[in-house]
C-alpha cells in the first residue's frame, strides 16, 4: 500500500512506487516535510515494525536514503540500485545510502555511499548492505540478538537523558584534555542536543528506529574557534541500563558526539533553529539533521519536530494507531 498524505517533489512518488514494488509487504507512506522537499517512509503491513525511511530534497539536489533493517539483502540491492537511476537520470539528484559496506576487504568502512556529483564512497562499484545493519549482514544474527541491538525500552530507564548528558559531558572533557590550548572553548558550549535516532524514538516510540547508538550534537557559541568534527568522537556510553547487547561484544552502547558552531546568536532554541534551516539548505552534511526530532539535553525540551513527523504522528492518531 502507497498512502500519499501530500507531497511537492513529482518523483517522489516514484520512489514510493519502487520501494513498494520491491518489498510488497510494506506500507509506503509520501509526506511533505517542506516544500521542495519530501519524507518517505515504510513500515511492515502486519506488524507496523519501521524498515526504511527518505529524503528527496531539492535544495540541496540529493536523495538520502537511510537503510537499517530487513532481512533480505538482494531485493534492497535490486532497489538501490533503481532508485539510483531515478535519482540521477530523472532528477539529476545525487543519491546516497546510509550505512553501505563493501564486499571487498579494506581499512574501515563507509556509512555512505553516495553517486552523483559530489561523491562518496565512488570507488566501491558493488556493495552489500551489511556492516551497521545486523539485519543483513552475511552472518545471520539469531533474532534475540538483533532486538536487544536495537533497544525500544530505554526511555523506561530513570534519568535516561541525564544519564546521556553527563557521558556527553565527560567525553567533551576527554576531548579537550588532549588540546589543552583550546581546553577554554569548553566555556562556549551553548548546549547539548540529542538528535537522530534516539531523538526520534524519544520523541516518537511507536514509529521510531529504536535506540542502536546515541548521537549527540554540542553546540558552541557563534564566535568560537570551534566549527566542528571531521568525524564522531565515539566512545562507549558506559551506560550499562541501556543494555549490553551482543552486537557490540556486550559491551555498552557507542556515543558518537558532534560538534557544530551556531550560526546566530540568541537563546538555545532560536540559535538551533536558524542552524537546523541553514544546515537543510546549505549543507550536505547537515541537511538531513531536520529529520529527526532535536532535545536540549539540559532542559529535556523538545526544541524541533520536523513537519513530516507531525503530519504522519497526526495521520496515524486519526486511525487509532496513536
């Protein structure tokens, strides 16, 4: 089933049309999150389980694809690659794919591959989807394992986000005692966010990912020296009520921090904002960060909720679901 709640890019819909034809058992759903740029996600029929999610985006002219969890590697292979010849031959669009390994050996991994333009990973001709997603690696995971990999039951852990905020804290502090010139720049932190997929299922348990790791964003004020990391500064969240799960050798999960600079000043909330509009327009590193839901980690507000998710989160509560 294809259910279009709107939509303001054309292909859109065809790239709604080529998940469904790939994988007839999903719920496909196409959904505005501002103009010139739409969300698509899918979910099972039966179980409401969430597999797939997309961004077309016209502003930044790429197709951003993430790809987490189904059990059947060839038939997301066949879709891939159909989806690229959207993307580049109908939209002259970039396409990437979240969480992508190689089927050849080589010195770590990408978690993007992307064709187009501006690209990623462009050496890799073939790939299989596998590292970071359990769920179709070569080695099949029993299915025990792969549900305490992705945990829903976090938010049930007292002081979940306190509990985030002060590992975040501590690997800011290990960060910068390594650059004790720069060591003051911890005074021109604004504040720290939760974003992508933990926001996402703080936000939203029932139609979220789950919790696979933690990501959070640390924002410094617009005059610091401070622009941001080349890669996450990933550490062990050392947060043992989060789960142990087999995936990572039991040990707990990964906290990947990231920094950004704001880009206008005034409150927390306004100064993230103007950053989450000017990342989706002008970065395309960035531009998917709207996304998802963003949470102030120190005052535990919910400062942004993308459109997409208020239209399908309200689609759904009309249907009972919610």
């Amino acid at each position: 089933m294809i259910e279009v709640l709107d939509y303001s890019v054309e292909k859109s819909l065809s790239f709604a049309e080529c998940l469904q034809k790939c994988f007839p058992e999903l719920d496909v759903y196409v959904i505005t999150d501002i103009p010139g740029e739409d969300h698509i996600y899918a979910r099972v029929s039966e179980t409401k389980v969430p597999i797939f999610d997309m961004l077309v985006s016209l502003a930044r002219k790429y197709v951003f694809l993430w790809y987490y969890t189904y059990p059947d590697s060839q038939r997301g292979i066949d879709m891939v690659e159909k989806m690229k010849i959207i993307a580049l031959q109908d939209m002259n669009c970039d396409f990437a794919v979240k969480f992508p390994e190689v089927t050849v050996k080589k010195e770590g991994w990408p978690s993007i591959v992307r064709w187009g333009r501006t690209e990623a990973g462009k050496k890799l001709e073939k790939y299989i989807i596998k590292k970071g997603n359990i769920f179709l690696e070569n080695d099949p995971k029993s299915p025990e394992v792969i549900w305490d990999y992705r945990n829903y039951e976090w938010l049930k852990v007292p002081g979940a986000l306190k509990l985030i905020l002060t590992s975040a804290k501590r690997m800011m502090e290990e960060y910068f005692s390594r650059y004790s010139k720069k060591s003051y720049e911890l005074s021109n932190i604004t504040c720290y966010t939760l974003y992508a997929g933990c926001a996402f299922s703080y936000v939203f348990p029932q139609i979220s990912f789950g919790m696979r790791d933690i990501d959070v964003n640390v924002f410094f004020k617009k005059d610091s020296s401070i622009c941001g990391f080349r890669a996450a500064f990933t550490r062990e969240c050392g947060i043992e009520d989060f789960g142990t799960p087999a995936y990572f050798g039991h040990k707990t999960r990964w906290l990947d921090v990231m920094v950004n600079r704001c880009v206008s000043d005034g409150d927390n909330k306004k100064c993230i904002l103007d950053y989450l509009e000017y990342a989706r327009r002008g970065s395309d590193r960035w531009a998917t960060i709207s996304q998802r839901p963003v949470i102030i980690l120190e005052t535990e507000e919910v400062v942004y909720i993308p459109n997409w998710l208020k239209k399908f989160s309200d689609y759904l509560k009309k249907k009972g679901e919610q």
